[in-house]
C-alpha cells in the first residue's frame, strides 16, 4: 500500500487541514478586528490632538498672538508619531504647517484632507468623526493617518475687535494633523507572524497527536483486522485477533473470531462429513467395480454361448474323424494278424487320429483362453495372424447367415500386444457386425500401417447401422439397444485396445453399415511408450 493512501497518514492531514482553516479564518477576523480597533483607537487620539491644539490656541487666537499658536503646534508636532500639523483657511491656503515648505501654498479642495467637506456643491459644515479622517499612504510607504478639525467661527472670534470677519462665516479654517500608522502596522505584522507561528506549531501537534491516537485506536486494530482476514485467506482458521477493546473495532475483532470458530467447526463437521463420503463412495466402487467384472464376465460367457454353435461344430468334424479311423482300426486288428498292407493303413489312421485330437485340443485351449481372465502378457504378435484365428471362431455362424468376407491385409510389422485379449476384441467387434447382418452382407477386413508408427485395422459391415443419437453412448458401459443385450462388448473393446495404448474409431449411419477402426502403435512405438 502506498504510503498516501494510509489511514494514518489520510486522516491527520485531513484533520490538519481543516484545523488550518478553522484557525486561519479565525486568525484573519481577529487580526482585523484588531487592526479596526487600533486604528479606532489612533483616530480618537487624533481628534484629541486637534481639539488639544484648538483648546490650547484658543486664546493665543483671540488676542491674535499669531507665534505662540505656531510653538504650540510646533511643539506637538515635534511628537512621536504625529507626521505633520498643519492649518490653512476657507479658501485652502495654507497659512501654518510644520513642513515650512508648504506655508502659503493651497491646498487642492479634492485633496484627501479637503474632500470630506468639499464633495458636495456646497461644504458641509458639520463632521462626523469618521468624516474627519482618511488614510493614505506616505512616501516611504507606511499608512498615514489625517484628522481634519474645522475651526468654527464662534460669537467671540466675530466679535474680537482684532478680526474682520463676519458672523455669516461659519468656517474659518480647518486644521489637519497627520499620525503615522507605521507603530501600528509593525504590531499587527508582529500579530500576524505570532499566530500564524502558534497556529502552525498548533496544527502540527494536534496533526501528530491525531495521528498517535489514529494509529493506536483505528490504524493498528484495522491492521490486526486485514492481517487476521489474510491469515484466515491461508486456511489458518486457529487465528484470533487479541483485540480487546469496547468501540465498534473491539466488536468488528469479536465477530471476526466468532466467524473463525464457526468456520472452524464447519471445517471440521465438513471434515468428517468428507471422510464418511469417502468411505462411502470407495465402497461403492469398489461394490460397482466388482459389479462391472460380474458382468464383463457375462459379457464374455454370453459372447462364448453364441461361438458354442460354431466350437460344436469345429470339434464334432475331427471327433467324427477320430470314431470312424477307431473303428477302422478296431475291425483291422480283430481280423487277425495284420499284413504289410494292414499295417500302414493303421498307421495312416493313427496319424490322422493324432492330427484331429491335436486339432481338438487347440480349439478347445482357445476357448479357454478366450474366456480366462488374466492380466495382459505382452509381446510381439502378428496381427493378421490375431484377426484370422478371431475369424475362424466366427466361421460356422458366418457361414449359416451367408456372409462373405473379404480380405484386405496388408504386410504390418509386429505389435506388442496380449494375443488373446487382441483376438477377443476382434470377435466381439465381428460379432456385433455378424448380428447387423442377420439377413447376409459383406463383412471387408482391411490392415495396413499409418506414419510407420501405427498398425490399422478395419472391420467394416453392410448392416443396419447405427443411428445418430446412439453414436456418443455406445462405448458407455451397459449401454444396449439389443433386447437380450448386456452393452459391454465395444466397451469391453474399448479398454482392450486403451489398455494397449491404442485407439477406437467407430464410423456409422443408419441403414448404410458401421465402420469401426482399431490403432495400435507398431512394435517400436510401443515399446517406447512401455513405462
């Protein structure tokens, strides 16, 4: 996780922030507040000033001692912070300044000093004392302040006998005093600076005191939390989150390990559940299995109650052979000595009776071995040899239902495979083609080698054939459409020819035969493939 998206680090500077603008905004009000009420403060002193000058030249004025009203404006303009004092009458000229360069000059009337009384076409002869004063700047660039204080024509000055001026006249000059504002601005600066400092070092140590407590009660608990629900992740259901606590993280921890213990008693009913299931279903399986061997079994017996027909009839041909060659031999020797004659004739005889039981025996070894189960002995074989011997099982009952046979067999090299569990797989197969053609057909046998690898075989038929929807089930076990059927023949074909890591291709549409096609690897390919 990025260090930006962190709780701890989110939450305080959010905190921090918020605070900075809290205290900021409170700080620019109270610094404002302040700077009003110094500068109310310095304009109460400013009037004061002006009425001090007026009050203390009131009299100097009466008797017109002109040079004591200049020292006593001249020495409260020598005062700290007071710019300048100066007086000009009605008509603006300035008769009095402590800047001597401007005695005598006039004073513009839209000037900043002039302007409250002079906005109006007619001047206005009474001021407030906000009125009186203005601010503005001073050359060297810190604020002035002006307090204008007009000198009223009282019954006593129109009166003196040293004035000539009306009683009409209400104003007869003004006196302006300048105080800087330069104290002021420095102590409200210094303010500023002071509490934006307090402010800052309050922001961070509220931002760090935050922090501590958002790490100790919400970061560390939470990643307690995420470290528990990882663990948890891992399949480590013992895990519990020593939380303690009685805010709404310490329920979130009890919670999370009343869910670690329900899920571990889940785990562990579902545990012994499984181990019941297994238990069970190896029983079914195995009681299925030998369920499947019982009926492989009957699959074979069945498939050797159909060869009965034709085994009878292979023994009965050289047992009838043996009887008759018996009998012959019998009547030769009750007759008497036998001549030269006799004599070869008996054993001509007996050469035949030998061929014929020799005949019988290996027939009979056949069936035997046909019917026997027994795991696979493999070695080279000649498949040609294999799927002739299958033929000649199936001989009688190919001929009874007149089916022709036609040979297509190519030059293969050996296989390694089980002789006879090869051989039974050709049966079954010619079996199932011999019962598709139940009123005569064709039944081609074709062998050839495919890539050098792999021996071909192919039984082909002229039968019913097989529908459409029955292709994908037919290698199912006990999957029949015949009514005595059991459905194991292909399947039994199927794991003969899987077993000896080959493959099983079955081509059919209805009405226009079956096809079906065995792979076996030759006998190199399959001695590579050999564990």
């Amino acid at each position: 996780m990025r260090w930006w998206n962190r709780l701890s680090v989110r939450l305080p500077v959010v905190i921090a922030a918020l605070t900075l603008a809290a205290i900021g905004s409170f700080v620019l009000v109270a610094v404002r507040v302040q700077r009003d009420h110094l500068t109310g403060e310095v304009v109460r002193s400013a009037a004061l000033f002006s009425d001090t000058i007026k009050s203390s030249t009131y009299h100097f004025m009466l008797e017109d001692r002109r040079e004591e009203v200049y020292r006593i404006m001249a020495t409260i303009g020598r005062q700290e912070g007071v710019e300048r004092v100066r007086i000009f009458n009605k008509d603006g000229k300035i008769t009095f300044s402590t800047h001597r360069e401007e005695i005598g000059s006039l004073v513009d009337k839209r000037a900043e000093a002039c302007y409250a009384c002079h906005e109006a076409d007619q001047p206005i002869a009474r001021l407030a004392l906000a009125s009186r004063s203005r601010t503005y700047p001073a050359p060297d660039g810190h604020r002035t302040l002006g307090m204008v204080t007009p000198i009223y024509n009282e019954q006593s000055c129109s009166t003196a006998a040293c004035h000539a001026h009306s009683a009409s006249q209400r104003v007869l000059g003004v006196v302006d005093i300048g105080l800087s504002l330069a104290e002021i601005d420095r102590g409200v600066a210094h303010l500023e600076r002071r509490t934006l400092v307090f402010s800052a070092v309050a922001v961070l140590a509220l931002a760090a005191i935050v922090g501590l407590f958002a790490r100790r009660l919400v970061v560390r608990p939470v990643t307690q939390l995420v470290e528990g629900t990882q663990r948890v992740a891992q399949g480590d259901l013992e895990h519990q989150i020593p939380l303690r606590t009685a805010d709404e993280i310490g329920a979130l921890a009890l919670s999370f390990n009343g869910m670690t213990r329900s899920l571990r008693e889940a785990q562990t009913e579902l545990g012994n559940l499984m181990g019941t299931l297994e238990r069970q279903v190896e029983e079914r399986t195995a009681a299925l299995g030998e369920t499947q061997k019982q009926l492989i079994q009957s699959e074979k017996m069945a498939s050797l109650g159909k060869l009965a027909a034709s085994i009878a009839h292979e023994i009965n041909n050289p047992l009838s052979g043996i009887l008759t060659y018996a009998k012959l031999l019998s009547r030769i020797l009750q007759e008497g000595p036998p001549d030269d004659a006799a004599r070869m004739a008996c054993v001509r005889n007996l050469g035949l009776v030998e061929r014929e039981t020799q005949r019988c025996t290996a027939i009979v070894r056949n069936l035997l071995d046909f019917a026997r189960q027994r795991e696979p002995t493999l070695k080279e074989i000649d498949v040609n040899a294999c799927l002739e011997e299958a033929l000649s099982l199936l001989r009688n009952q190919i001929g009874i239902q007149g089916i022709a046979v036609e040979r297509r067999l190519g030059a293969l090299p050996p296989v390694l495979a089980d002789f006879g569990q090869l051989r039974q797989a050709f049966v079954n197969v010619a079996l199932n083609a011999c019962e598709a053609m139940s009123t005569g057909g064709t039944l081609t046998l074709s062998s050839r080698v495919r890539g050098g690898t792999t021996v071909e075989v192919e039984m082909q038929d002229t039968g019913v054939g097989i529908p459409a929807e029955h292709l994908t089930k037919i290698l199912e076990p006990f999957f029949t459409t015949k009514e005595k059927g059991t459905g194991l023949g292909l399947s039994v074909v199927y794991g003969i020819v899987d077993r000896h890591g080959g493959t099983l291709d079955i081509r059919s549409q209805a009405g226009a035969g079956t096809t079906v096609v065995i792979r076996l690897p030759a006998g190199a390919a399959a001695a590579r493939a050999e564990p």
